[in-house]
C-alpha cells in the first residue's frame, strides 16, 4: 500500500497596468515554510500567496496560523488584559454618580449609560 501525497496546487495571477497593457503573468505553488515562534512547518498555500500578491504584500509570513492567532490574542489583550479602572463621575443630564472607563474632565458633560443611551437615539 502505497502513502498518499498531496500535490502541490498551483494558482496564475494575471497582472495588468493601469492602461491594461503589459500583462504578466505569476504562477504560486504550495511551499513549507518554518514558523520563527515554534519552529514547526507550515503550509503556505497558494492561494495565500495569491491573496498576499493581490494586496501587495511583499514578505511571506513568519509564522504559523496557531503562533500568529496566539499573537494577535496576547496584542489585543486576550486573557492578559486586566479589569479596566473605573473612574466616578456624575451625570450632566440626571445628576446620578455614574462610572466611566476614562478619566474625567470638565470640558465635556458625562452621561451615565441611559441618557448616553437617550442622547444617541
């Protein structure tokens, strides 16, 4: 029993000037890549390389889909982010002490959440 392989696709992306002239032509292939975080390769497919192309990107990517999710998790604050500081202020329309996530000033008026709510409707 022979093992079975995966065949590397292969995608052309046809590029024209603005005047619609000059087309060139790019064929992509699957390459294996090796992640710089984890070390581990990792396919980068053709059609990514396609869509890379596309948005005139001109560096493969560095890492895996896990490390770079794990990245993106960790900068947009993922488990690590804390409880935001809250700070007291009272409301410019009712009057009620209310809690902002920003520190007050008092050149613009504060609403707590339903007349926020009422001045946005």
């Amino acid at each position: 029993m022979g093992a079975k392989t995966r065949s590397a696709k292969q995608w052309f992306l046809v590029i024209k000037n603005k005047k619609g002239e000059g087309i060139s032509l790019m064929a992509f292939e699957d390459k294996t890549l090796k992640c710089k975080d984890c070390g581990g390769e990792f396919i980068f497919t053709a059609g990514e390389q396609e869509f890379y192309a596309e948005k005139g990107f001109e560096n493969e990517p560095a890492r895996c889909r896990d490390c770079r999710d794990a990245r993106r998790r960790g900068r947009d604050g993922g488990e690590s982010r804390g409880q935001r500081e809250m700070h007291e202020a009272v409301c410019a329309q009712c009057g009620i002490t209310t809690q902002v996530p920003f520190k007050p000033r008092n050149d613009r008026p504060i609403y707590c959440r339903d007349c926020f709510a009422a001045q946005k409707a």
